[in-house]
C-alpha cells in the first residue's frame, strides 16, 4: 500500500506540472524577481553617482590643464591634475595655482596662480603686446577678489586683461600633477614673477 501511494503520488506530482499555466507562473514568478533586483540595481548606481558627483564637486577632482599659460610649471600640451574642491568659493593662499571659472567664457575653466588676494598691492609682470619686453607695475587688488597670473606671463591671458576675479569664481586649489608619469608630484606654491608690496593680513 505504501508502494502504490508512492506511485500515485509521484503520478499526481507529474500531471501538476504538465497542468496549462504551470510554466508561465514560473516564469512570472522569475520576471518579478528579475525587476526587483533591477530596481535595487538601478537604485545603487543612482546613489553611487550621486555619491561619485558630490565628490568631484566638493572634494575632489581630476581635470586636465593644456595650453601654455601655466609654463614651466604644466606642460603646453596638458597635464591631468588634482584639484582639492573644498576651498571653493573662499580666499586661496597667495602662491597657489587655482582652477577658476574663465572671466571670458563661464563655460570654460582655466589654471591661473593666485599672486594676490583682496587688499594686497602686487608688482606684476606687464608687457603691451606679446613681443614687448616685460616691465613691471603694481595693482591694488580689490577686497573679495583674487589676481590671478599665468606663469608664462609672455603668453598668458590672466587679470592683466581682465583684472581681479570674484572669489566666488575660485573653484578649488591644484594639489598633485597625476598625468604623464615623469611629471608626477606636488604643485609647488610661489609668486612666481610677481611680489608682494603691502598684503592685508595673512591668507
């Protein structure tokens, strides 16, 4: 009797699974797993980027420095940078290449050093067309603002043209060149070419 229970039971089992609608339930059933786990997916590459974005914004960021304004200290034909994000929008340290939001064109960026802050009078580097020689002048930077000055100043486009900048236009501070490999190190801080003549407390 236990025998022939047994047969029946296994018979039973088998004309369940032969029943109109036994594999599509299954397979519902494995359409909705699979969307749950879409969604959960979906939701931590959402957050990640998230996550990813407030880093680039307010830690910070990789960017890529070309042209030859910023000579010797990044190469013409580009340099991979960090920049440290967290002092955006506040006073840089004198001496300290900066990435600013370019005066000329918001949508573009550009590497400057910061040879004054708000209240300083600077001596700077001054030549009326780019094969003159260099003299020398001084500026009053104006409070809240920053001087920016490229260290090639025979061919760099900086505040000479279009004066102190906001410091609301100061997006965050060159740490470390990562980019070519023989490059790699620190950015140093300097004046450069220019001096300070009367600063207005310390940065």
């Amino acid at each position: 009797m236990k025998r022939a229970g047994g047969v029946t039971a296994r018979a039973a089992h088998r004309a369940r699974a032969r029943r109109p609608g036994a594999g599509s339930g299954r397979m519902a059933a494995f359409f909705r797993r699979f969307g749950e786990e879409t969604r959960r997916s979906i939701g931590s590459v959402t957050r990640l980027a998230i996550a990813i974005a407030a880093v680039k914004t307010h830690v910070a960021d990789l960017t890529l420095c070309v042209g030859p304004s910023m000579m010797p200290t990044f190469n013409p034909s580009g340099d991979v940078v960090v920049v440290d994000r967290t002092r955006a929008g506040r006073r840089p340290r004198r001496g300290d290449v900066v990435l600013a939001t370019s005066p000329t064109n918001p949508t573009q960026l550009v590497f400057k050093r910061a040879v004054g802050v708000g209240g300083d009078e600077v001596e700077v580097p001054f030549s009326r067309g780019r094969n003159h020689r260099l003299a020398r002048r001084r500026v009053r930077v104006p409070l809240g603002s920053v001087w920016l000055q490229g260290d090639n100043a025979m061919n760099s486009t900086d505040s000479r043209d279009y004066g102190a900048v906001p410091e609301q236009m100061i997006l965050g501070r060159a740490l470390v060149r990562v980019w070519p490999p023989s490059g790699f190190g620190s950015v140093e801080n300097s004046m450069g070419d220019c001096a300070l003549v009367d600063d207005a407390g310390e940065a």
